[in-house]
C-alpha cells in the first residue's frame, strides 16, 4: 500500500542520494522532504523525480512539523537534516546547537504528539561514528562505545542521539539510531574532502590536507548506507542503535592519492601529475585521529553487509564529479 513518508535534509548530500533510492524501490510512495536549504543543500538533485515533494522550512518550526505530519498521515521519518561541515562547528558552534540539538528535540516531540505511541510509527534518526571520539591504532567502534566527541559538531549529533534514545525510553517513541561512517559518492557538497580535491585537480589548484594527512577514516558507498537505512526501518528493532561501516580503512593521504590517480587517468594526463598539488596545511583543531566501525550488529540482526567494493565505488564517484566540473 502506498504511504507517504518524511525526508528531513533530503536535499543534502546523504539524503538526496536516500530520496533517489526509496524512489526507485517503493512503487507509488510519495516522499515529502522537509529541508531548510541551507548552503549544503541542492534542490535540484531531487526536483525532477515526480511523487517527491520538497517543502522549504526548518525542522526547528514545531508547528510546521505537526502540520506535515497530521497532513500527510506520516508514518516514517527518516531524520538526516544536520548541520555536518566539523570545519564550520570550529568557527560557528551555534548553528549546530541549534539545528542539531534543538531541530531533533522538535521533531521528536513532534512525533511523539502527532503518534501518541502508534506501534506501526518509526522515526530514525541518522548520525555519526565521529559521536565516539577517537581510536587508537587499533579497535573499532561499536553500539556499545562509549560517547566521547572531541568537536562542535560531534557534541551535537551526541546530544542528538541521547535525546532521540530519552524519547524512546521515556516516552515509548518508536526511534531507530543509526550511527554511519564517512560517506563517500555523488551529491556531496564541494567542501567535502573528495569533490573539493576532485574540483581543485581539474582547475590546477592545490589540494589542501590537514596535518600530516595520517588520519584514518573508514569510507561507505553512500548507496551501501541507504540499503541500510531501509533495512534498519523495515527490520530494526525500536530503541536500538546500529552501527553502519563501509570495512574500508583508509588514510587520508592515500585516498587523495588513489583520487589524483583516478582523475589524471580519466583526464588522460601523465599518471602523477594531480599528486604534485598536494598542499599540507595546518591541522583541524581537535582533529580525530582514527575512525573504524564494527558492522557485526547489522550483520547479523538484520543481514546488511557493503556491497559495493571500494575502488569500484571510487571510480564511479570520480566520474560523476567530472561530468559536472567540465560543464
């Protein structure tokens, strides 16, 4: 039966790669996004698909989503909208308290008083592994890690989740957390680490890399972390957390190599001439070390696994960059 479920942020990077895939896959749904659209977002990625319907507003407006709820028979959130740029939480935290902290609250009272306990309601909310802080060299994160985030914006997104996690054992709000690693794919905004060193190799410009570009980061197909979302919503038990990693560790430095050696063979330039823009720059303030996930939980709850293999998925990225750089 067709219903209408909630996007929020679904104009961003994760999000709008989300609306393309629940609307390939579920028939006759209609997708009502909700998105402030802020500088990270992009309306046009999803304003051609028909049954998708994007709403411009805050998810700090109470009132709004209570309407959207009640209006359209909202039986699924899924909750993405965040501010999630760690650069931008280092000079500006307030925004991030605000949308990320305050903006869940809203929408998880919201639910709360639109549902008043429906069983057949899910609300997930999707977060960060950087909640946990940093790891050593060795280890991995899990669901049961203890919360230690060392910047702005990874306070936020704790606060989020304890709040999201409160909402269920307190008030029996059917929430889902899930807790993803660093996404790589199409849609990203260009401050991101791999469309900004894609865009500044194209124009010749320097690629900047913090420190000595040895943090480890574990990369996710973005389409691999919304076949988990799905299954988290159809499968996931409510008040549980699930972990979300792509098994692929990587320094930082090296996926900037492993891209400049993509683009200088899609461009047809000598292979090493993108590696010479390498720029080393001052480290990120409270700049986290490692980041790993441990997918056991999923693996084995719900039957999720990456499915796209890494330099596959790299490859496909870089190609999809390239087609809008040189227009």
């Amino acid at each position: 039966m067709a219903e209408t479920i909630l996007v929020t942020g679904g104009a961003g990077f994760i999000g709008s790669n989300f609306v393309h895939r629940w609307h390939g896959s579920h028939g006759q749904d209609h997708v009502l996004v909700l998105d402030k659209l802020t500088y990270a977002s992009d309306p046009s990625q999803i304003e051609a698909l028909d049954r998708v319907e994007l709403v411009k507003g805050d998810i700090q407006d109470r009132a709004l989503v209570v309407q959207l709820l009640e209006k359209h028979q909202i039986r699924k959130i899924f909750h993405f909208a965040a501010e999630s740029h760690v650069d931008n939480s280092i000079t500006g935290p307030a925004a991030f308290i605000h949308t990320n902290v305050v903006g869940t609250f809203v929408m998880l009272d919201a639910a709360r008083e639109v549902w008043a306990k429906d069983p057949s309601c899910r609300f997930l909310h999707v977060s960060t592994d950087e909640v946990y802080g940093a790891l050593g060299a060795t280890g991995r994160f899990s669901e049961d890690t203890a919360y230690a985030p060392n910047s702005p914006y990874s306070a936020s997104k704790a606060g989020s989740d304890h709040l999201a996690r409160a909402y269920h054992h307190t008030f029996g709000l059917p929430v889902l957390t899930t807790n993803c690693s660093n996404n790589y794919g199409p849609r990203q905004h260009p401050e991101k680490l791999i469309p900004l060193a894609i865009a500044r190799m194209v124009k010749d410009e320097p690629i900047p890399i913090y420190g000595d570009g040895q943090q480890v980061r574990d990369w996710l197909y973005v389409e691999d972390h919304c076949a988990a979302l799905e299954i988290v919503m159809a499968r996931g038990l409510p008040g549980e957390t699930y972990c979300i990693g792509g098994d692929n560790e990587m320094k930082n430095l090296d996926m900037v190599d492993l891209l400049c050696d993509l683009v200088d063979e899609a461009l047809g330039r000598p292979a090493g001439t993108s590696r010479k823009l390498k720029v080393f720059v001052q480290d990120r303030a409270g700049h986290d070390r490692r980041y790993a996930i441990d997918n056991s939980k999923i693996q084995m709850a719900l039957g999720w696994q990456p499915a796209t293999e890494f330099q596959l998925g790299l490859r496909e990225t870089v190609s999809w960059y390239l087609d809008r750089v040189r227009r």
